[in-house]
C-alpha cells in the first residue's frame, strides 16, 4: 500500500505549505500539487496526474477532502473514481478513512462535501452583496461622464478636431474615436 499526497490551493497568493507538511508527516511517498483555483485547468491537470498515478491498494491522502474541487459533485465524482480503482482516501484534518468501508464514513464524506460547496456558495453570495452595497464591480472608472460624451459627439460634428478634444477632455485620441462611433 503506498500513501500518496494531494495538495491544493485555490490562489497562487496561498501557500500550499501547511498541507505538503502535514502530508509528509503522515509519510506520503509522492505528492502532487496544485497552486490554482478549482476551475483553473491547471488544477484539472495535476488532479488527473493523481488519478492516472495510483493504483489498486493505494491510498490517497489530502488534509480536507474539499482539496479536490469547491462542488460536491467534483469532490464526489473524485472519490468515486478512486473507489472504482480500489484507491482509499484519508483526510487527515476530519479523520476520514475510506478504508473502514462502512456506511458512516461514507456518510461522512458526503456531508463534509457538501458543506464545502455550501461554505463556497455563501462566499460567493457575500462577495456579490458586498460589491453591490459598494458599488464597485471592478474595473477602471470612467474618465467621462455621459454628458461629456454627448458633449464630445455634439462638437465632433460642428467640426472640432478629435487632437483638440482629447487635450480638452485630457483622453487619448483613441477615446474620442471610439465615443464619435458609438
């Protein structure tokens, strides 16, 4: 039986650290890695290098078991590819050990998924409420108002320069253009 480690974060801000040394106290031969979000291909890669990896009688051992994606159905869907390979699964953090094959710990690997894709849908939902009682969505504010835009169009068609206007309004030429198209 070979141990072998998974470990991943969500942003290459994170530190993948904590999980590789706890893995490697637990005494994983191998582990593989991933320093991206769940949806990033990346992650998708070294979670298909695992699953090619092991083999019959392995186990695959990772800190939580939300380390194999933010949904329960790709956290599920994981573990039942491991199961139909004959690959047991620990997770050292919440004491989980498909190798006692018995209804609780199956019980259990079902409800701490889910609870994963609960906690990652409320930080979803207080992201978004967040960014609506600010107002801010992101991106670059703009450098002019709808008003200046009409203004803009309205001397563009008396006949002022679009060099002139971009001084005036201190935008780049490409700017007025693009107003006098719209």
């Amino acid at each position: 039986m070979s141990l072998i480690g998974f470990a991943r974060v969500s942003t290459v801000s994170q530190d993948l650290a904590d999980q590789l040394n706890k893995l490697a106290k637990y005494g994983c031969e191998k582990i593989f890695n991933s320093k991206h979000s769940a949806k990033a291909e990346a992650n998708k890669q070294a979670l298909d290098e695992l699953l090619d990896y092991v083999r019959t009688g392995d186990t695959v051992v990772v800190t939580k078991i939300d380390r194999f994606g933010r949904s329960l159905s790709q956290v599920l869907s994981t573990i039942e590819h491991l199961s139909a390979k004959g690959v047991n699964l620990i997770a050292i953090d919440q004491h989980i050990d498909t190798n006692n094959n018995d209804p609780m710990s199956k019980a259990m690997v079902q409800l701490l998924g889910m609870f994963a894709e609960m906690e990652r849908n409320f930080i979803v939902s207080r992201t978004t409420e967040g960014k609506i009682a600010s107002g801010n969505f992101g991106g670059r504010k703009p450098k002019l108002t709808c008003q200046q835009k009409l203004d803009i169009k309205e001397k563009l068609s008396n006949g002022v320069s679009k060099v002139k206007l971009s001084d005036e309004y201190k935008v780049s030429r490409a700017t007025i253009l693009n107003i006098q198209k719209a």
